[in-house]
C-alpha cells in the first residue's frame, strides 16, 4: 500500500473542531476498512500560522483516500502520493 499526503487550508479552524476532523478521519478509515476497503490514518501535522494541515493516509490508491475524506466531510485541496520518511 502507498502512503498519500492530503493537503488541507483550515482558515478559522479551531482546535476542538481540528481534532474532532481528526477522530472522523480515522473512524471513518476504520469503517473502511472493516467494510474491505483499506484505508488508514496515520497522522496529520498542523501548520497554524498558516491554517495548513498535512495528513498521512495508507492506501491502494489515492480515490480511496479521497472518499474518506469527503465521507468525513473534511475539506482539503489535494491528494498526492508522498514517502513517509519517519526512522
């Protein structure tokens, strides 16, 4: 499975509204997967002078990680494959 990044602009987001898009993403990941479609959450970074968050999914492809997000009505502007360097 590939790691995929999605980039995300939360101008205005709070952080009581940021970890709740958190525990929908990996719920909804969850749900997924149960349902034979693997998708996992593995984590988000959260830039806030900027209102940018980046997070990493695992999937078979990026239409996956795409649905998921939209299922768990988190916004975002792009979905790309990326490498997940962590030692």
């Amino acid at each position: 499975m590939a790691v995929y990044m999605v980039d995300r602009d939360l101008k205005g987001i709070t952080m009581e509204q940021l970890a709740a898009a958190q525990r929908r993403a990996i719920e909804t990941g969850k749900k997924f997967t149960a349902e034979g479609k693997a998708v996992r959450y593995i984590r988000s970074t959260f830039v806030p002078g900027e209102s940018r968050c980046m997070c990493l999914f695992e999937a078979a492809n990026p239409e996956l990680v795409k649905e998921v997000n939209t299922v768990a009505q988190i916004p975002f502007s792009r979905i790309v494959e990326a490498l997940d360097l962590t030692p």
